[in-house]
C-alpha cells in the first residue's frame, strides 16, 4: 500500500529520524556533513582489457559494469572516502580507450597523487607491459606519485597465467603497495583505492609530501580551508577589537 505523506501525527517521528540521519552524516571533526579536508587526483592505468573502466564503476557504483555498457566508456569518476577518520575526495580519471592506441596523453598523468596500475592475471602479456606503465607514471606525473598495482580479474583463478608471488616480488622491488582484485565480485577493489589515499595521506602527514607543492595532485577539500581560514579570521576579529 502507498503511503501518502502528511503534515500532522507523522511529524514529530520524521522530525525525530531526520535528526537522527543527520547526525549520522554529520562528521564534527571536519566541519560539516562530509566535507572533504583533500581532493586527491587518481589515475587507472594499464593495457586495454585488463579491467580498468570495470574497477572504476565497481568503485563508484558497487557493481560490475555489464558488456552493454563498454562503448560508453567512464572517463572521469569522483567519490568521498573516510581514511582513518578524515574524508578525502578522489577524482579518479580513466583512460577512455586512449591506451588501445599507445596515445595516453601528458595531461592525463600531470599532477596525479595516485594511481592504480593494473595487469589481468589471465594474460602475462598484460603483466609484462608494467614495466613501461611504471616508466611513463614515474616521468610523466611525478616521482612521488603514489601506485598500487591491482591483479585483476581475480575470479578467474582457473585461468591464471601470473601467481601472487611473482606479482608481489615485482610490486616490493618497485616500491609499489599490491592487492589482487575482481571488479566482478567486487574483491579489494575499495582496499585498493582506500590503501591508496592512505599512503597519501600518511606522506602528507610525516612531511613527506607538499599538498602545497604545484602539481602534487592534492588540493585541500572545504573542511580544510574553514580549518585555515578560521585562524586567520580570529586574528582578524581580535585585532578591529583591541583596534591594533
Ligand atoms: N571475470 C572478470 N572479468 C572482468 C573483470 N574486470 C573486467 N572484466 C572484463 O574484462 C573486459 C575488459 O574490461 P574493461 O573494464 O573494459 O577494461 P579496460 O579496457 O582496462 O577499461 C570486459 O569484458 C569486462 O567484462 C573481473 O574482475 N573479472
Ligand atoms: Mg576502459
């Protein structure tokens, strides 16, 4: 049966529920409902095939991006996460095909903070093309960026021509963090860009990266500039009142 909302005895229990709601998506240590204190840029590189456009949307949507949709192509993500208790904005961007032609563009690794390299672990083909990803991550982004490369397609076991061993020896001497992943079932596929942003995060927090560095692939999100502009706006107030 519809339930036709009305003014009148339902009041108070919305009243009630809405509170509640927001306070649940209330986050009072970063000012405001959600606000993110960074904006980090993200980017998903790997041969074509491998299942980049599927981690995306797996990522942003919660579910596996059917055959109908491929010609589409996702080219540009964003989703809010909560690392360690602070909200970090990623603006992930996908290749949109222009890896099928070797033609993947300055402007798309320039300022990237993160990015998640990605082999299919049915086709060594795809694993042994790393090493030139890596290359062009490294010159063309930034020495800093951070990567976790992603096993993909790790529901097909079965036909698996790269093992976890090798993969994790190649990611330890590349410095590089490494999870096996299906953006069918969805596996890791959060861990993958959570993991991410965390060693981010912690770079920024030891000093080890410069949010303030041009093209550091970090901005600050809306919680962080209050936090900023407050002080600033104290002093401000404190000074017209002693009138120094
Ligand atoms: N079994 C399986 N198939 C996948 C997975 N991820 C992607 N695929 C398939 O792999 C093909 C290529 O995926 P796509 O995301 O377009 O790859 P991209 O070219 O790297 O963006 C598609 O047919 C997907 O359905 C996965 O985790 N498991
Ligand atoms: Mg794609």
């Amino acid at each position: 049966m519809n339930k036709i909302w009305k003014t009148g005895e339902d009041n108070g229990w919305w009243t009630f529920s809405g509170l509640i709601l927001l306070c649940f998506a209330t986050d009072f240590s970063t000012g405001g409902i959600f606000l993110p204190y960074f904006l980090f840029k993200f980017l998903v590189i790997g041969n074509a095939g491998t299942g980049k456009s599927c981690l995306l949307h797996q990522f942003i949507e919660k579910k596996f991006k059917d055959d109908s949709n491929h010609t589409i192509g996702v080219e540009f993500g964003s989703k809010i996460i909560n690392v360690g208790g602070k909200y970090v904005k990623l603006q992930i961007w996908d290749t949109a095909g222009q890896e099928r032609f070797r033609s993947v563009t300055r402007s798309y690794y320039r300022g990237a903070a993160g990015a998640l390299l990605v082999y299919d672990i049915t086709s060594r083909e795809t694993y042994n093309a790393l090493t030139n990803w890596l290359t062009d991550a490294r010159m063309l982004a930034s020495q800093n960026i951070v990567i976790i490369l992603c096993g993909n397609k790790k529901d097909l076991d079965a036909d698996r021509e790269v093992t976890f061993l090798e993969a994790s020896r190649f990611a330890q001497e590349n410095e590089l963090m490494f999870l096996e992943t299906s953006a069918l079932t969805g596996e890791n596929v959060e861990e993958a860009f959570v993991q991410c942003a965390r060693k981010i995060l912690n770079k920024i927090e030891s000093g080890e990266l410069d949010p303030e560095r041009m093209g550091s692939g970090i901005q600050y999100g809306d919680a962080a500039l209050r936090q900023l502009r407050s002080p600033r706006r104290a002093q401000a107030e404190s000074a017209q009142e002693c009138g120094c």
